[in-house]
C-alpha cells in the first residue's frame, strides 16, 4: 500500500486519501469533498486524460485496490 502512495504524485494522493476517508463521513462532508475532488480534477486535467469523470474514477479505482489491501 506504501509503495502505491509514494508512485503517486500530491494531487492524486491528496484525491485518494479523500476518497479513503469518504465512508466515514456525513451527507454535508461527501457533499463538500465532491466539489473539492472536482476541483482538483479540473487541476490534474491533461492530453491523456481530458475528462474530468476519467479522473475522477482513477482516483475511485486507486482507493478502492488500497483500501482492500489494508
């Protein structure tokens, strides 16, 4: 799971420990962490990857394995 994190540059870890810490959270804080993923999304958006749904469900997919792992 560390090696995972260390591969991933700030945004993306920042955007997965969101997404980690998500279950515990209540409907006002999801709410607030959506737009804050959103944002952040907007920030990483390249060449590769111009929408901000393909983004979004990296970071999804990324948690997930981690989340297991643990």
């Amino acid at each position: 799971m560390e090696n995972a994190i260390e591969n991933m540059d700030e945004i993306d870890r920042q955007a997965v420990n969101i997404l980690i810490n998500a279950p515990l959270m209540s409907e006002s804080e999801m709410r607030y962490a959506i737009v804050q993923l959103k944002r952040i999304a907007k920030r990483k958006r390249t060449r590769e990857r111009k929408r901000i749904t393909d983004i979004l469900d990296y970071w999804a997919d990324k948690a997930y394995l981690m989340s297991m792992k643990s």
